[in-house]
C-alpha cells in the first residue's frame, strides 16, 4: 500500500504541478516568452496532465493477475518519472535556465522537486510489484 501512496503522490504532482507552476505569469503570462515558446508550454502542461492521469489509472487499476499487477505497476513507475525526468535532462541544453533572470535566476530551483516525484514514481512501483514468477512465465 506504502507504493500506492507514493505513486498516488506522484500522479497529484503531475497532475497539478504543471498547471501551478507554468500557467502564471512565470510562463504562459510572461510578456518576454514569444508565441512558440508558449505553444510548448501548453503541450508540457498537457503532457503532465495525461502523464498524471495515466499514472493514477495505473496505479489503482485492479489486476485479475500477479504478473498483471506487475505490469501495472511498471507502467505506472513509466508514467509516473518520464516528465520527471526529462525536466531534470533538459537543464543539459544549450542556453536553459530553470528560472529566467527576471524571476531570479539563473538557477534551477525545481530540480529537487522533480527529483522526489521520480523517485516517489520508482520506489512506489517498486514497493507494488508483486515478487516472483508466475508458473509458465
């Protein structure tokens, strides 16, 4: 159940996290931010909205089957850490700032918080996944 929670968490981030923090005026409202910038912003918002939707529809999902379950939970662990993740990567471009100079930065104040999501997402599937083999898999 610990696992459960921890994805539950995760998904609640994605879900809310993204339309917090990039739908204000750091972001979408940000009158340096040209029109193609605020294009991508949109689909980063949609994309942790789905990310968090299919995480929880994972996680919570019912599973006739161990080796279901397992499966659950390892598309759950994808779901949940691959926005998480691809925002700690994107700090590795040329010319990205995790805060604009405006805001205060340079600097990368979210990097902890994306951290902890990854990991709430990977140690709660881990924590869910049913140990062993089924008989014939």
């Amino acid at each position: 159940m610990l696992g459960r929670i921890l994805l539950t968490i995760d998904g609640i981030l994605l879900f809310l996290g993204a339309p917090i923090a990039d739908y204000g005026p750091t972001h979408m409202f940000n009158p340096n931010w040209p029109p193609h910038a605020k294009f991508h912003n949109g689909q980063t918002i949609n994309l942790s909205l789905l990310l968090g939707l299919a995480t929880m529809f994972y996680t919570w999902r019912g599973a006739a089957t161990p080796a279901l379950k397992r499966e659950f939970m390892m598309a759950a662990a994808f779901t949940g850490s691959i926005y998480w993740i691809a925002g700690i990567g994107a700090i590795l471009y040329p010319g990205t700032m995790g805060l604009d100079p405006e805001f205060g930065g340079p600097g990368f104040p979210q990097a902890p918080l994306f951290a902890f999501a990854a990991v709430c997402a990977l140690l709660g599937s881990w924590l869910d996944v049913p140990g062993g083999k089924e008989k014939g898999n």
